[in-house]
C-alpha cells in the first residue's frame, strides 16, 4: 500500500502530473511549486522509493520520469475496489427496478 500512501500527499500528485507529460530534471520540476528545492527532493526520493518513478543520469542532472512498476500496486487496488463497488451496484439496480416494478403494480 506505499504507492497509495504516496499519490495521497498533493505535491506528488502533482509531481505525477508533471511526469505524465514526460521525463524532468529536478530544477525543472521544482520550478513549478512555492517550496523549496530540498522539499521536492524529499517527495521525489518517496516516489523513488515506492517505485513510481525512476531516475536516470544525464551528466550533472537527474532525471525523473514514471516507473511503471509502483503502478501496479496501484491499479490491482482500483480492481479490487471496482469489483466490491460493481456488485454493490448491481445490487442495487436489481433492487431499484424491483421497487419501480412494485409501485407500478398499485
């Protein structure tokens, strides 16, 4: 459950967003929040360490970029979480359309 421990703080959120789009280096990441350089390093080291994203050396700059591995934790969740909701759901169609059909009845 790391990942989701992770995606629920705002700024890695948005961190995430930013690397959506593709690979960052640090300062251009940090470029894009009103808190300091250090900050960011200490989200993306979590978001390093729950595998949701990866970083590569180019010279002097690290960049970032998604990691597809803390993914899965993520998306297994969603399918367990999809598939108790579904049949809830489903439920309470049937039960919807049952009531509907006894109040015609009257």
């Amino acid at each position: 459950m790391q990942a989701l421990d992770a995606i629920a703080d705002p700024t890695r959120r948005k961190i995430l967003e930013l690397l959506f789009e593709g690979e960052m280096g640090a300062g251009e990441i940090a470029g894009h929040f009103d808190i300091s350089a250090a900050a960011i390093s200490q989200h993306l080291k979590v978001l390093k360490e729950c595998n949701l994203i990866q970083v590569r050396v180019d010279g002097q700059r690290r960049i970032h970029s998604l990691d597809y591995k803390g993914w899965k934790e993520i998306q297994d969740w969603i399918d367990r979480a999809k598939t108790f909701w579904e049949g809830r759901l489903d439920l309470l169609e049937k039960e919807l359309k049952a009531n509907k059909m006894r109040k015609g009845r009257r």
